[in-house]
C-alpha cells in the first residue's frame, strides 16, 4: 500500500477543514431523512443512519446500488458469478447465498416498498433523492428481513417547476449512459415527473477462449441497462396527497466471470490443469485480468412495479396507505468450471436457469402531528406476498467416457409476512425523552421441490419430489433515552432487537436427507448503540458518531463443500460486531460541499464448531472429521477500517458561469472474503481515488472525470481454492477509467 497517498489525503482533509473553519459564513441546510417512518431533521434521529444524497452519489461515481460501498463505509458487497447470490452487507453482516428459501439480513425499500430478496433491489440509480443506510437491527419500524440494517432508496418526487434534464455520459471500457428527465405540472392539482435510462458498457474481462471460437464474447462482465420510472403527484383540494409510481428495469450482463489467482489443483475437474490453461493461454497470477470460458454466460434481470401511496392529515394526524405489487426476474447461465474443457476433463459447463418473483404489499401508517401531552407516535400495520418460482438446470460432461447429462429441477417458495407495531416517543423532561417501540411479527412459508432428473455424476443422487411448510412469530423492539442538549444537538442510548424468518436448503442436491433436516432456525439480533448528532464548524457541518454492540443467534449462512462441490446452508452458532462509524457531512463555505465517513468494525465469530474445512485444511489445521471450530474468527466481508471522502469546490466566474472540481477517495482495510477462512481468500487494503473537473454555463455543463486516478488494482472478493482454483473477482474500476459527462436542462415557464 502506497501510504504517501494516505497521508496526502489527510493532509488535503486537514487543509479542507482549517479552511472550512475560517471561512464558515451560512449555517447548513437542514438535512430530512425518513428513517423512522416520517420526515425529521437528522440531527433529531436517534439512529445510526449515514444519508447519501444524490450529488454525493454522483461524486463517488455511483451509479448502481453494488456501488454504495464508495460512499457508505458501513456497506459491503459480495459479488457472485450470477448475481442470483450477491449480497449487501452492513457492519459485517449480510447474506450471500443461492438458495431459494432464505431472506436477506439486510433490508432494502424502495420509495416506501420493501424488497424481498437481493436481487430485487440491483438496481441502477437514477434520479436519485437520498439513500439513507439505516446500520443495524430494524426491528420496529422495517423489521421485514432487517436483522441487520436497512437500505432506504427515495427517488426525487415530481416539482411544480417545469424542466427537461438531459444527460449523456462517454467513458472507458465503451461506456455510453443516457438518461432524461421530464418534470412539472400537469393541472393545477397534478404533478408529473418521467426519468428514462439506457446505460452501455463492454466487458473488462478477457475471455482468452475468443481466440479459438469466435463464437463466444471477447469481454465478459458488460452490462446493458434500459428502464424508466414515472411518478404522479395528485394534491387534492381536501390536503391529500396521492403519489403513483411505476416503474420498469432491464439489466443484461456479459458474466458475470472470476479471474485465476492460482492453478486449481489436479482432480476430477481436470487432470492437467497447467496445460489446459496454457493451451488457452490463460496465466494465473495476482492481478490475471483474462479468463477461458467456451460456454456462454450471462445475468439477466427485470425488475417492474407500481405503487400507490395515499396521505391525508386527519385531526392531528397524518394518515398514509402504501400499495404495492412488483415483479422480478432473474436468468443465468454460469460457465462453473470457468475454463476450457479438455477431453479428460469432467466439465461443468453449465450452471444455468430463471427465478420469477411475484410480491404484494400493503402498509397503513398513523402518525401524530402536534405532541399529544408529551406523546410521538407512529403505529401501524405491514403485509407481504410472495411467491419465487424456480427452475435450475445443471450439465455435465465427461468426455473421456462419452458422458453428457443434464438436470434440473422446479421449485415454489411462498411466504407470508405480517405484523403491528408502534413507536413511542415520551417527553420525560424538556430536554429528556423516553423512546419505546414493538413490532409483533407472523411468518407463513412452503415450498414445493421437484427434480426429476437422475444422476449426472455431480451429483450423483436419485430424483426426488418434495414439500415443506412452517410458521413462526416474533416480537422484536427498541427502549432507549434521548437528550436533547440544544436545538441542534441530540445524545441517545438505545437497546433495540432484530429478527429474520426461518429458511429452507433448497438446492439441486435436495435429498430426503437434506429435506429431513428442515429449516434453519429463526436469525435474532440484539444491537446496543451510544450516539451523538450535533452541528459543528460554526453550523455548517452535521457530525454523527455512533458506538454499536451487535450479537446475532442462529445466523443463516451458507458454506462450500469443496470435496462434493455443494453449499450447504446452515446456522451459525452466534457472531458479534462492535464498533464505531462517524459522519461528516455539509457546506462549510458557500462554494464547498464535504462529506467524510468513518467505520471501525470488529466482527467476530463467537461461536460455530461444525462449520465446513477449507479446501487442502488438515486436522494440523484445524480440520477434524470435515468441520472445524471457527470460535474467535474473523466474519467475512468486514473490514476493521474503511473511510471515504467527497467534496465538490465551486468556482463562480464574472460573466456568471461556474468551474466546479469533485473528488472522492476511499480507503478499506483487508478482510476475509469466505467463511471457511481459507487463508489465500484475504482481500487486501486497498485504496481509490476518483476526481473530475467541470464547467457550467447557463443551462449546459460538461466534466472530464478520473474513476481509480493512481490506477489501483484491487480485488472486489475472493472464492476457495482447490479443484476450481483460487478465484478473485473484480469491479469494473480495477483500473483507471476516464469519461466525459454532459449535461443539458430545459427549463419551462
């Protein structure tokens, strides 16, 4: 790791904030996020919750929700091969899995709609309000799958003034993006706004095996993204607000392909594979950027939906009903062997199929307006729908004995979510304040498995038909303090409880056996948090420190078997994650804009004595019987530091245009990236610059922009080694990219 650079940008952060402190003359715009179910000034929040405008998502380069770890420290991403078993992780936690049955830790919403699964919620960001990350157990107000946090993404709402925005992005790699905006008034009482999108780009991996067989790509990991979302805003004579929003996304994705670190080793899989990777010409080594897939691979997802969401004040209240029915999409098709087939080698070309998911969802929320003797409530009622189909279809080859089969099997995973809750603010004093809520929670889950199909050599196993169904109830909460030094200035203390459905191992090796072992228990959570949000530098800056105490029981994740190449999923004994976040964030002078972040995680395993051995582990090593006792190691995908860096610094010229220079930077910490803490799957530090300069005039702008300035190259995660090698997987920006933005607004009378 370069320090010099770090200590550059401490020098350059330094300088910034001497700078802001001497020159601080406006006090800063009051920041509103809607983490506790209605709008508050953040520094009245009493939760730990970092909030990412849109121009700070810009500045950061942002344009996807797997992107967020560059502007949030507390988020982490896992990146699989078909996108179906990414996973988001906050403080160290997540899920990252491909099992049907299973619900993610971490919460996304969607303008008011929660998200069922991961991979309805990979989406691009456009026209973007703020994402606020709530960090930890949600348990009251969110509680659907939010044991371990919430993403909360608010699109910008239609405004009464008029405007088209027009924006077209050239970069590396080939990139094209469009997107257009059309905003303002339709009636006197309807507002309108339209966003549309296409986004291009090639690959940034090279297939090698393009050399033998034009046939196949030449780049993987492209994405083509389309889409659009339509908002209305009907302002009733009587005070009621009905907002409509429809919306619509396609992503198509080249890969997404692992890279070689290192040769996997002689097996089953392949024989020899030093020649088959030569005769490929394939190198491994630690930054191989070239793979040789001779099947094609991709990712494809849809997401669509619509929602309604009525509000009315009715007698010191505020009434809101939110209705939504959305669908998604997933197909993929994975190259698993990730290498050219030679012809001993037993193959596994194909790792392919769709989920479709159906969800319904209906909340109604009551909040007070004006304080009822001292009293602050929200209360309310949630329902969720759904319904995921599956289909899952694997092939085998083994040339050497002329075998070439194919499997697959069918699978129906419905569940049921329902629950009341209430929120409680008590004014004990007229700084003090008693804060309470409880959420009781009701699952209902099934699912129905079919694999017709025999044996394909992996696995090796019968066909088998299957069914399941359970419930479970929770009643999760939070009781804390609030103290209210000044107007602008809020300590808090809170204990607050999380939890997440019971899930099922539905995978292609289902068996009787596998069925007989049922679900996977309920995951807990229970999270301890002390914080401050204040305002700083005369005013013009907003501070959040925060420490957290988390524990999670019965943690589902999954595990690599490496010797039968199968995941299982299991719960972890329990894990714990303490720390600290801080979050800075303003306009300290007229023509500055910051924002700085800061997460120091210690994530742990307390305690999982059957967890699976990593591929070549001995009983020297840990490894007796096939598990091992992971007891005091570290949790995967949590870094013991990340910070990152934004600001934009405006340049007004006479004639009344504007130079206006951005730069972000971010650095994180190495980690685990696997549960079997295989020692060659630690990421390491890393650390990113991004810097643009631009010029505005008028109703134009147009900015050059660096993405990686020092060309950095970093791995995203790793995978376990053995017979499939050691596998790194890789973000488009692992090298330097340059692009151009313009930007063209219309305005109307």
């Amino acid at each position: 790791m370069n320090q010099s650079r770090a200590i550059l940008a401490s020098i350059l952060l330094f300088n910034f904030f001497t700078f802001a402190q001497e020159s601080a003359n406006e006090d800063v715009e009051e920041v509103i996020v809607t983490a506790q179910k209605k709008e508050e000034r953040y520094v009245d929040v009493p939760v730990s919750v970092t909030t990412v405008s849109g121009e700070q998502l810009e500045i950061a380069r942002v344009g996807y929700v797997q992107e967020l770890v560059a502007a949030a420290p507390s988020v982490t991403y896992n990146r699989t091969a078909g996108m179906r078993g990414d996973g988001i992780y906050i403080r160290g936690i997540g899920t990252s899995l491909f099992q049907s049955g299973v619900e993610p830790t971490v919460s996304a919403v969607l303008d008011g709609v929660v998200l069922g699964r991961t991979y309805n919620f990979l989406a691009n960001l456009v026209d973007i309000e703020r994402v606020e990350i709530l960090r930890g157990p949600q348990g009251t107000l969110f509680g659907k799958n939010a044991s371990g946090g919430a993403i909360n993404i608010v699109t910008k709402d239609p405004t009464a003034e008029s405007s088209t925005e027009l924006y077209y992005t050239l970069g590396s790699n080939e990139e094209q993006n469009f997107t257009a905006v059309l905003n303002g008034a339709l009636s006197d009482n309807l507002l309108g706004r339209l966003t549309i999108f296409n986004k291009n780009r090639e690959g940034f991996i090279k297939n090698e095996f393009y050399k033998l067989d034009k046939s196949v790509e030449e780049f993987v990991n492209g994405n083509e993204s389309e889409g659009f979302r339509g908002k209305l805003l009907w302002n009733l004579d009587d005070g009621t607000e009905i907002l409509f929003v429809a919306d619509y996304e396609n992503q198509y994705r080249t890969g997404i392909a692992a890279t070689l670190r290192s040769m996997p080793a002689p097996g089953f899989i392949d024989a020899d594979p030093v020649a088959t990777n030569a005769a490929c010409g394939v190198v491994p080594s630690e930054e191989n950027t070239s793979t040789c897939m001779n099947n094609p691979a991709f990712s494809e997802l849809e997401h669509s939906g619509f929602s309604m969401t009525y509000t009315r004040e009715l007698n010191n209240h505020v009434l809101k009903s939110i209705t939504s029915a959305r669908e998604s999409y997933i197909g993929t098709e994975q190259d698993v062997d990730n290498h050219w087939d030679a012809p001993w080698t037993v193959g596994i070309p194909r790792n392919g199929g769709f989920s479709e998911t159906t969800q319904f969802t209906q909340e109604f929320q009551l909040t007070n307006i004006e304080s009822m003797n001292g009293v602050d409530y929200t209360v309310g009622f949630f329902y969720f729908e759904q319904e995921l189909f599956r289909n899952f279809n694997r092939r085998v080859t083994w040339p050497a004995i002329g075998f070439d089969g194919t499997g697959y099997f069918n699978s129906t995973v419905d569940s049921t979510n329902w629950a009341i809750y209430g929120d409680f603010t008590r004014e004990i004093t007229n700084s003090l304040d008693l804060i309470a809520g409880l959420r009781y929670t009701n699952d209902e889950l099934s699912y129905d498995f079919d694999r017709p199909t025999g044996p394909i050599i992996i696995p090796n196993i019968p066909p088998y038909k299957g069914s399941d169904s359970g419930s479970d109830n929770n009643v999760s909460g939070r009781i804390g303090l609030k103290y209210n030094y000044d107007a602008d200035s809020m300590l808090f203390a809170t204990y607050s409880t999380g939890y997440k459905s019971p899930g099922w191992d539905i995978i292609f090796e289902m068996t009787p056996q596998v069925a007989a072992r049922g679900s996977v228990e309920a995951e807990t959570s229970t999270n301890m948090e002390f914080g401050l949000k204040t305002k700083v530098l005369n005013d013009t800056m907003l501070l959040g420190i925060t420490y957290f105490d988390s524990t999670f029981d019965n943690y589902q994740q999954q595990s690599f078997i490496e010797d039968i190449l199968q995941f299982r999923l299991a719960n972890v004994g329990k894990i714990s994650t303490s720390g600290w976040e801080v979050d800075l964030f303003g306009s300290p002078t007229q023509n500055l804009t910051l924002n700085a972040g800061i997460a120091l995680v210690d994530a742990v395993v307390d305690s999982w004595s059957g967890a699976q051995c990593y591929a070549g582990q001995t009983e020297a090593l840990g490894c007796v019987g096939g598990v091992q006792d992971l007891a005091g190691a570290e949790v995967p995908l949590s870094p013991d530091f990340k910070a990152s860096f934004g600001f934009r610094y405006d340049v007004p010229i006479e004639n009344g245009d504007n130079i206006f220079l951005t730069g972000s930077y971010r650095y994180q910490d190495e980690f685990q990236s696997n549960w079997n803490q295989y020692p060659n799957s630690i990421v390491g530090a890393y650390q990113l610059f991004n810097g643009s300069i631009g010029y505005e005039s008028g109703n134009f702008s147009v900015e050059a922009f660096v993405r990686n300035v020092f060309d950095e190259f970093y791995v995203n995660n790793y995978t376990s080694g053995g017979l499939l090698g050691d596998q790194m997987y890789l973000n488009q920006d692992y090298k330097k990219l340059l692009g151009v933005n313009f930007k063209y607004t219309i305005f109307g009378n």
